[in-house]
C-alpha cells in the first residue's frame, strides 16, 4: 500500500543489497538479497574452510557475485531499451 509522505506517493523500500548496486532494472526480493550475498560468503567460508581455495576467496566471491548481478542489469537495460 502507498503512503503519502510530504505530499507524494512513495514507493516500497527496495532491499538494501539492490540499493548499494544502484539495480534499475532487476527487481530482486528480499529473498534474493540473502541468498546472493550471504549465500556467496556462506559459500566462500564453506570452500576455505575445506582448504579448496586461499581465504581470500571470502572476500572476492561476494565482489563477483555483486559484479555479475550489476553486469545482469546493465544487460537487462540495454536489451529493454532495444526490444
């Protein structure tokens, strides 16, 4: 439902993961958010923990993720702007 706040609807506050990737085309639920950015370092400790990968993959899987989300919604532009 939306509320009037000085004089102007406002929208649903979008999650905070979408907000700091400044998504204009995705629309990811709060769900989503979770399961990319916690899952990634859940992911990340899971493998270092397990000696596949050095502990610095803790700390660049999550950037990847982040990167390849952000990349995800340039295309999605790109390809609504053209379709």
């Amino acid at each position: 439902m939306s509320e009037y706040r000085h004089g102007r609807v406002s929208r649903p506050r979008r999650p905070w993961y979408a907000r700091v990737l400044h998504l204009k085309h995705l629309y990811l639920s709060n769900v989503w958010c979770v399961v990319l950015f916690e899952g990634s370092i859940a992911l990340a400790v899971l493998m270092a923990l397990t000696e596949l990968v050095s502990w610095w993959v803790v700390l660049l899987l999550p950037l990847a993720v982040a990167g390849m989300v952000k990349l995800n919604d340039l295309i999605a532009g790109t390809l609504e702007r053209h379709g």
